[in-house]
C-alpha cells in the first residue's frame, strides 16, 4: 500500500522541480483573464472530464475563502449538448463547438488530458487558438500532440494514468487556492 502513496508522491515532487514556473505563470494569466471579467472554459473526457467539473466548481463556488463566484465553465456537463453534437457532428466535435458558441477574445481554455491525444481537446484548442482564446494543457506521459498546441502546458511526467490525475488534482488545487489569494488581496 505504502508504494501507491510513495508513487504519487514522487510524480508530484516531480512534476513541481520541473514545472514550478510554468505554475506561477499559469495562475497569473488565470488571475489576469478573471480580473478583467473573462472565463475560463476547461474541457476533458472521463476522469479528466470529472476533474474538469471539480476544477470549474472550486472556481464558481469557492475554494477557501468567501468571495464572489468568477466564471468558470466544464464543458463536459450538459449532456444535451454533449449528446446533440455527438450525434450531429461527432464526439471529436463536443468541446470544439462549445468553445465556439461560448468562447470569446480574452477567455481562456484548459485542456485536461492524460494522453495528451485527446481528439475532441486537440480540435477543441485548435479553434480556441483562431478566436483569440489562451489555450493551457493539463496533461500526462509526454504531453501529446496537444503539448505543442497550447500556449502553455503543464506536463505531468508520468505513464501512469492514475499517479497523472492525482498530480493535476493537486495542480488545479494549487491554482485554485493562489488565484483566491491572489484576487483577494
């Protein structure tokens, strides 16, 4: 059992001796889009899908500390639109015409994948890229094909899919508990 904790341990420390100032500069470009009244849109399938609701509640809600909620939207979350434009245009499509009909000049998109493969993220980066749209990667192993689309990404250096999430877990958190404090004063 010890050797799981040791695992994601490991993966963490890793991921921060390599990435710390790609973190800082990822909350400060997240603090700069809320400050001036931009959201964040941030997409992935399956327990990256999750995380991206986790992400987006934290955001809306609150994650430490009272304060107004600042926009934030998963779009893996409305399974009508999910269904309609999988069934209408393809599941590669779901995220892309979400970034379409919501996003705008200033917003920024995060992709969670842990491949870094995730074709629906890949088009869904693309088009946020061509409307102005600051793109971040949350992603795992190498960083995939999206590691060289986004304007930033955040890889974690690890094959291990589970010790992936865990890591952007607490990566998400991290950026939720700085972006408080630092839209708080």
């Amino acid at each position: 059992m010890k050797t799981y904790f040791e695992e994601s341990s490991n993966v963490k420390l890793d991921f921060i001796s390599k990435n710390e100032n790609k973190l800082i500069d990822t909350i400060n470009i997240i603090v700069n889009a809320l400050k001036n009244e931009n959201k964040l849109l941030i997409c992935g399938n399956g327990g990256s899908a999750a995380d991206a609701q986790h992400f987006a509640a934290e955001i809306v809600g609150r994650y430490k500390l009272e304060r107004k909620g600042y926009p934030a939207i998963a779009l893996s979350t409305d399974t009508s639109i999910l269904t309609a434009i999988g069934n209408d245009y393809g599941f590669e499509k779901i995220f892309e015409r979400q970034v379409e009909a919501l996003g705008k000049d200033g917003d920024i998109l995060i992709g969670i994948s842990t491949s870094g493969n995730s074709e629906n993220v890949i088009n869904a980066v693309n088009l946020a890229k061509n409307n102005g749209i600051y793109t971040i990667g949350l992603l795992g192993k190498d960083g995939g094909k999206i590691n060289n689309l986004v304007n930033l990404s955040l890889v974690v250096p690890s094959n291990n899919t589970p010790r992936v999430q865990e890591c952007h877990l607490t990566i998400y958190h991290v950026i939720c508990e700085e972006v408080e404090k630092k839209l708080m004063g």
